[in-house]
DNA sequence: CTGTTAGCGCTTTCAT
DNA sequence: ATGAAAGCGCTAACAG
C-alpha cells in the first residue's frame, strides 16, 4: 500500500502539497496538482482513512445504532440514514443493540471508540440519564423514536399517542365499539403511548375500556397470535382488532383464520407501522403510517447541519404525525 | 477524553505499561496492573480505537458489502455476521452496493481505506477478475452467494441449481405438467442456475420446456405480479407456478387472487428463499431454503479461522443444500 | 503557492 | 517486569 510519502517522492514535492491535492481545500498550482495526481495514480495510492482520521480528529463516519439488523423498519432506518449521508460522503457504522442495556451501551462504547464524528441512536434500553450525559460530552447525538427530557433538540419522534388514537378511531367511525387492543411490552414508551391514543379514541366515543380487551404482546408476530386467542377466550364479542405493530397484526390474521374468521367480514384487523410486507399480506393491511424513512432522513441532515455544516433545504422538524393508511383488513360494520 | 499518557502519569508508570496491561499479552506485576486499571478506571479512560489501529495495523473490524440494507435476506445475513463476529471481539463495518458495478466497487474502497482486517461480500455487479485481483491482494476475502473461478477456497454458495430442480420436481411430484416460472435476472448467475433446475427436472419427467412458460422478472414484488400477468395470456394452461424468489411469487399470488385463481387449489405457487415473510403470506408460501443464515455463520468463522487465528469447531464448507419447505401454496393436480 | 515540522494516541522493539 | 524511543500515515500550523 503506498503511502502519501511515496506519493510525494514520485512528483517531487512534499507531503504537505500532496496532502492539499488530497483535500482540495488549500489553492495549489495546477501543474503541481497535475504532477501528484499522476504520482498518485501510478502508484495506485489510497489514502489511509484511518491516519487521516487520527491526525484530523475527524473521522467522517457517523454511528448509527439500531436494536436489529433485520426486519422491515430498522432495514428502512439503515437505508435512509446510509443513502443521504453517503451521498454527501460521509460513511455509516452500523451497530445493533438488541433492545438490551449492556449491549446498547457497549454499541455505543464502540461507536465512540471508533470516533465518530456523530451518533444515531434508535436506544431502546439505555436510560434517559445515561443519554443526556452522552449529549453533554459534546458528542453531537440525535436520537430517534424516543423522546428524552431536556433533549428536545435532539429527538425525532412520531406522535405515537396520536397513531394508537387514529387506528381505534378509524375502527369505530365503521361502527365498531368491540374493539380488541394487542398491545407492545408496556414499558417501552411507544407501546404506552399507542395504548393510550387506544383508550382516547374510546373515551371519544364514550365506549368504556375494559381490561379484558387489551392483550399485552411482545411486538412479535407470534404475540399476534397469542393475543388473538386470548380474545376468542376473554374477549369474544370483538369485531376489530387494534394492534401496535404489523408484525404481531400478521400474527392475529393467521390466527383469526385459523380460527375461522373471514377478514374483514367478520373481523377487522388494523396494524401499525405500515412495514413493506403489510401491503404483501391477504387481505392487505390497513396500519398506521410510521414515518420512519421520513424520520431517518430527518436525523441524517441534522447531522450534515451540525456536525459537517452541509446545508439542506430541509427545514429540521422533531415530531412526527403518523396517518392510516387505508387498504382491506377494516370493514364497516 | 484521556489518553493513555494521562493515564500512564496517574499511575506513575511509562506509557508502554499502561500499553500492555490494555492488551493483557504481556507480562505485568499484579500490582502495577491494578495501579493502572485504578487510574483508567478513575479518568474514565476509553482506548482511541483509530489510533491503535495505525499503530497496530489491526483494526479488528471486518467489512461487510451487502446489496442493500433492507430486506429479509440482507437482514439475516447482516444479523448473523455481526453477532458471530461481535462474539468474538470483532466489529462490523456495513455498507451497500445496490448491485452498481461503480458503487459496489466504492464500497469495497472504502471498506479497504478504513483498514479493515477481512471482507466478507455479497457483492453481485463487479467482475470476476476484480474479485480474483482483491484476493491476490491478500486481503482475506470471503464471497457470499456467488462462485468464482480459482476462488473456491473463498466463496460460499448454495446449489441454487439443485434449488430450481427442487421446486419444480416438487410441482411435477403433485401431478402438475404446465408449469410456468418467473426467473430472476438472466444475467446473474443465481437466476439462470435456478433456471437450469427448473428445465432438469422438467426434462427428467418428460417434459418439454416451451418458452412461452418463462417470464424474466427482476426479483422484486412487482415483476410477480406482471408475470403472473403474462402468464394468463400467453401460458394460461399453467397449473402451477414456480418463481425464483419469495418477493416475486408473494407478487404473483396477489396477481392470481385478483385474477380469480384459489390458491392452491387452482393455482400452485412454489417460491425460493423462505425469507421471513414467507410464512406470513396466506396461503403460507412452499419454498425453497436458502441457507443465507448458514453460510453468514460459515463466512464469519472463516474469517476468525484464517484472519485472528479464532478456532472454533465449525468445519468450513462451501456448498450448502437447499430443501423444499413445504407449507400450503403447492396443491395436488 | 509550497515546504518544514510538530504532533494525533497508540504499539512495539530494544534496552535495562 | 518496566521504560525509552521510534514510528504508523496523515494533517495543520507556521514559515517563506
């Protein structure tokens, strides 16, 4: 591998003009910049990022971490972030934390000891101490889906409480007042905040909450189906079926079918998140909008802004208004 | 942030001390270990990542080139080499190609300029040659999913031919004699050996392979449901239909519930992949195992084998078997 | 416009 | 077992 030192004995000059042609920023001649570039190309030179970093305390690379590396919303997080900040040359390192406070917080460790010159955090476990002192270390932090006291500049986040309202809402404006809720892990904010747009929908309504119409799942696909059978035992008179996530929506579909019910006929079914397989299920999924793309490529230029000073158009908004997206698993009543 | 000077005048000892109980290899009294590790400990002392890398020429990170972020199969693969890798102290520096000749050849650039210490690709657009150059050029590189010619030793396949034979002796074997099939991009390697099962197993039973049964689709959900599309016109005694991944035939079954068919009863479908959604499809989709998870564990145990000189247990293989997953989308003719 | 010269924070001989 | 010192490949003042 050659080196910036070979570089400059090829063309004659000093590390320091080879350095300039490198970075483009100081004015060399150009002669000279002819003269290096053909050194450069003969030698088949390829700057080593990592002594570049070293010596300009820049890394060019901005973490992201997410809680898995697969499925439909974090791969829609990944692409997003690495498609804008990559078009402005800037480089993602990808990290997962698997909804786990150890493994979060040695994600971001890691990130750090990389010396990224940002980090996007989709944390899930670490506390929200933890996170304001990383954002007081001076490491430019945005976090996402999460929203975090004293961090509002910070956080981007969809109104959840807002979606779980919109999905019951749109249950019962087809006149349906049985309305099952599958619900995420209760401790984890969003699922909460979705539960309790829920239960305002039914107040809305004056349609009273009651305890056996809510199953608390996992966010999983098989908690899904866990939650419809709950319903057939503990809430039969359910016409619709509100649940947090696609996933465990796909879960309930299979397990209403199983179960003999046709959809939507017999049972309506609504999901959340409107992932890209939402629309592959039969009948398609009628969900709720999560703006995650939108979401991801908000925290990409806010990075760009104020961290590499790379202006965008883009006009920096935190919150996030999801909407229903209408397709064939809500029928009227 | 602290270095490692800092902490070396905290405990009162040289740098290189402070350098070696870090890397615990060499030999270091117990009690200047423990004045170090209280020094460390109380400046909140965390390794500068970069800089150890230039210094050691080890970055233990190792690069990953997938074609894209998002979907199931780049999920699972993603998944799978981080955590064996992270398992072992070794990170992973993600990043795509979106099969671009020019930006798979960036990415494996960029991979390269951040030093990493192995390449582990899925890189489908850059030529063989490239590919046999990189590895002259002793970077340790592993191939995912596609065989090179004098690279044996470094790619990692399934027998994608025995894959296509699968399927459609699997169709044959239920009655079925007009099948029709939607291929993947003819010009990759993985489509037309998938192809050629399909037209083996046809020709082993007698069949003749008319070319008004295959439409060329490009993988996506899309091109199912032109192909099944095609199909009602220009090969409408099909009976079954087997298509070269599970995004296409997801596809094709939304084409054919439109067009009236039952699936299976008057349709077959047969897909290629089981990716996760498979069975979230309904009818539940029969497919055939792509052992992406497997051969992700095998890259990555090659690279801890024969880059960190990591044994483990896992003999290497390069060629994985398909099976057919049988579920509910192949009928009885 | 170009060259000289310190480092960046750490590893790694080579001594002791 | 520990320390001194020479880099790793590059950037960034500072001169000129």
């Amino acid at each position: 591998m050659a080196t910036i030192y070979e570089v400059s004995e090829a063309a004659g000059v000093s590390l320091a003009t080879v350095s300039r042609v490198m970075n483009g920023n100081a004015k060399v001649s150009e002669r000279t910049r002819k003269k290096v570039e053909d050194a450069m190309a003969s030698l088949g030179y390829q700057p080593n990022a990592i002594a570049q970093s070293l010596a300009s305390n820049r890394t060019n690379s901005v973490g992201l971490l997410v809680s898995e590396l697969h499925g439909s919303y974090f791969g829609d997080l990944m692409s997003t972030v690495e498609q804008v900040l990559k078009q402005n040359g800037k480089h993602v390192i990808i990290t997962a934390g698997h909804v786990n406070v150890d493994r979060e917080h040695e994600a971001i460790e890691f990130l750090k000891s990389r010396r990224c010159d940002a980090l996007i955090l989709h944390a899930e476990a670490v506390s929200d101490d933890y996170l304001r002192k990383l954002v007081d270390s001076k490491l430019p932090v945005v976090i996402i889906n999460r929203k975090v006291d004293n961090l509002d500049d910070n956080c981007f986040v969809v109104d959840n409480e807002q979606g779980g309202y919109l999905a019951t809402h749109a249950a019962i404006k087809q006149g349906h007042r049985n309305i099952g809720y599958i619900s995420g892990p209760l401790f984890k904010k969003d699922a909460s905040d979705r539960l309790a747009g829920h239960k305002r929908a039914l107040a809305e309504a004056g349609i009273e909450f009651e305890a056996s119409s809510l199953f608390e799942g996992d966010f999983h696909e098989s908690s899904g189906q866990e939650g419809m059978q709950y319903m057939q035992t503990h809430f039969s008179k359910l016409t619709a079926l509100v649940c947090a996530n696609d996933e465990m929506a796909s879960g309930a579909m299979t397990a209403a079918r199983e179960a003999g019910f046709d959809i939507p006929s017999q049972l309506s079914i609504i999901g959340f998140d409107n992932v890209l397989f939402s629309r592959y299920l039969y009948p398609k999924l009628t969900t709720i909008n999560n703006p995650i793309h939108a979401m991801g490529e908000m925290a990409a230029h806010w990075v760009l802004q104020h961290v590499y000073n790379i202006k965008s158009s883009m006009a920096i908004e935190h919150l996030f208004v999801p909407e229903i997206i209408n397709r064939d698993t809500l029928g009227k009543l």
